[in-house]
C-alpha cells in the first residue's frame, strides 16, 4: 500500500471516530435514539449515529485512494439512498413497503446505472458454467441485492453481531483481493474494515452496554456494500477475486440466518419481513446464553463459513462440492434453529 492509501485509512478512521465522539449529544437533543420496547434488550437510549459515521468515514476516505471511483459511483449513490431512508426508518418507523421500495431503487442504480449484475453463476452442477442474461439476470440480481440488505438488517439484534459479521466479510473480501492482486478492490474494501475498526469498539463492549448503534442506515449500508463487492468481485473485476461459489461461503451466516426466517415464518403463514423474535441470536439468548457468548460463537462460525470459501478458492476445489456443502450446512442450521425454536419456545 502506498502513501496515498495510508491517508484514506487515516481519513475514514479519523471521520468515524470524530462523528462517533461528536454526535451522540445531538443524536439524544433530536430524537435519534433506540428507546427499548418488547423486542429490545437493551437498556436506556442510544444514539442511532453508526451508519451515519461509517458511510461518512468510507466516503470521505475515499477521495483520498489513488484510484478512480468511476466503477464505485453506484455503489456510492445506492449507500447514500439508503443511510438517508435509514436515517428516516430510525426517527419514524417506516412500513415494510417504504423500505422494500427504497432497496428496489438502491437495487436498480446498481444494476441498471451501475451495470453490476449476476450473470455467471460458475459450475454449480458439474455440467458447465451456468450463465443467465437479458432480464432473468436483472431479476436475480435485484432479488439477491435485496435478499443481502435484509439479512443484514435481521442481524442488527445484539452489541457487535452485524458489525462484527460485516467485518468478517470484508476482510474475506480483502485476502481474496490481495491473493489476486486486485488492488482496486483491496483499497476500497479495506476503508469498510477501518470504520468497522472504528466503530465496533463502542457497539461491543462485551460486560458493558454498548455506547453506540449503527442503526437502520448502518445494517443496509453495510448490506449493500458487501453484497456489491460480493457481485462486482465474482463478475465483474479484472481480475475477479474470487468465484459465486466463494462468496455464498462469506456470506453464509446471514444469508443463512434470512433463508430460515423467511421460510419458518412463511410455513406460519406470517409476513416474512415483520419483527420478532425469532431470530438465532435470540435463540441463543432464550437458551440462557450471554449476549457475548451468542455474538462470539455467530462470529466464530461466520469465521469458518469464510474459512471455507477462502481455501476452497484458494486450492480451487470443485464449485459443485462447494456448492453442496453449503446446501448441506443451510439444512444443519435451519435444523439447529428448529430445535432450538422447540426447546426455548420463544413467544413470538
């Protein structure tokens, strides 16, 4: 890394951590707060400014980057969009519609301003690259821009689960990128770990409450970014960093997690986007574990999904393999999930 990229990181940490120690204040004065209700743990108000600061540390640093942020601009717009509807999602609670709304068009500006699309799927099945085009590749990649910014926000449940996940992911993101000498994406990637650095610190103090929430703005920031570069890095770069079968391994955990929610509550006949508190975490939590112990042991496993991919990519083992594999690892934790939904019996 050179001089240039040093001083991007100097910058995004800089701003994270200045807009993290200023705002708090002001965020409590105008009401930009999470108050705890029926579904929250959490004691007393805390300040909703996380997303704000690290989608304003990752901006502010990347002017900095010696590269052109040409191919990044509708990522950039997309984010925007969506800390702005976050913003609003945490002072007024939006219906599921005005979000599912605002993701739609964060989807399109990537997809059909920024040409990031799915188009090759790898060799899933043994019988070739499975390639789609025309408007079925639209379809998908909407619906899997979509799918990645609602898994992250159902993560946003505990102190440090989504940053610490997110953070996980990009750094996934950042080896594979170096492994190919990719340093376009290694430099943009790379600003997401430090506002995460910057920003986990006050969101997971372990035995003490955290300081800081990220927020809506912060779980669907995040969730566009990772999705981006999980599409961009498998299609679109040069050189890719890594295959489609590589990046459902980072993001496992979350998409996981989405896949059972989605379905268990389908089979209730419940909106699949409504609250509760049928998530793992709080699984976990009504099993009598700590909020430490449930965030480690999510991060420990999101730590061996990515585990898996990065040496699946990097020894090059058959995508079909690799695919069944994480089909078969879905069914443990859907299973994992149904058991533990019996035995605690949460009243959701």
């Amino acid at each position: 890394m050179n001089i240039h990229t040093w001083l991007a990181i100097f910058v995004s940490f800089s701003t994270t951590t200045f807009i993290l120690i200023a705002l708090p204040r002001l965020a409590t004065r105008i009401g930009l707060v999470d108050i705890p209700t029926s579904r929250k743990i959490h004691q007393g108000t805390v300040p909703l400014i996380g997303g704000i600061a690290m989608f304003c540390g990752f901006v502010f640093g990347s002017i900095f980057l010696p590269v052109s942020l040409q191919e990044f601009r509708a990522l950039l717009a997309a984010s925007a969009l969506l800390v702005f509807m976050g913003i609003l999602d945490d002072f007024h609670e939006l219906s599921a519609r005005a979000r599912l709304v605002g993701q739609l068009i964060a989807a399109l500006l990537i997809t059909f301003w920024g040409g990031t699309l799915l188009i090759d799927f790898g060799n899933l099945i043994d019988t070739g690259d499975l390639v789609v085009s025309g408007w079925l590749s639209y379809v998908i990649t909407l619906f899997a821009i979509m799918s990645v910014i609602n898994a992250f926000n159902m993560l946003d449940g505990l102190d440090g689960l989504a940053g610490s996940i997110a953070l996980i992911a990009t750094s996934s993101y950042g080896l594979l990128a170096w492994n190919q000498q990719n340093m376009l994406v290694f430099n943009v990637v790379i600003l997401l770990c430090v506002v995460l650095f910057a920003f986990l610190p006050r969101n997971w103090r372990v035995k003490k409450p955290a300081m800081i929430f990220m927020g809506d703005a912060g779980s669907t920031f995040l969730g566009v970014a990772l999705v981006w570069f999980a599409i961009y890095g498998s299609q679109q770069a040069l050189p890719t960093i890594a295959r489609p079968v590589t990046m459902l391994w980072i993001l496992a955990l979350p998409l996981y997690e989405l896949l059972t929610i989605f379905i268990y509550r389908l089979l209730q006949h419940r909106s699949p986007f409504s609250a509760g508190r049928d998530h793992m975490h709080y699984l976990l939590l009504n099993l009598g574990w700590s909020s430490g112990k449930t965030v480690a042991s999510l991060a420990i496993a999101a730590i061996v999904f990515a585990g898996i991919g990065i040496l699946g990519e990097c020894y090059q083992w058959r995508e079909s393999l690799m695919f069944i594999g994480f089909l078969l690892v879905f069914c443990s934790y859907a299973g994992i999930h149904t058991v533990l939904r019996k035995k605690t019996q949460p009243n959701i």
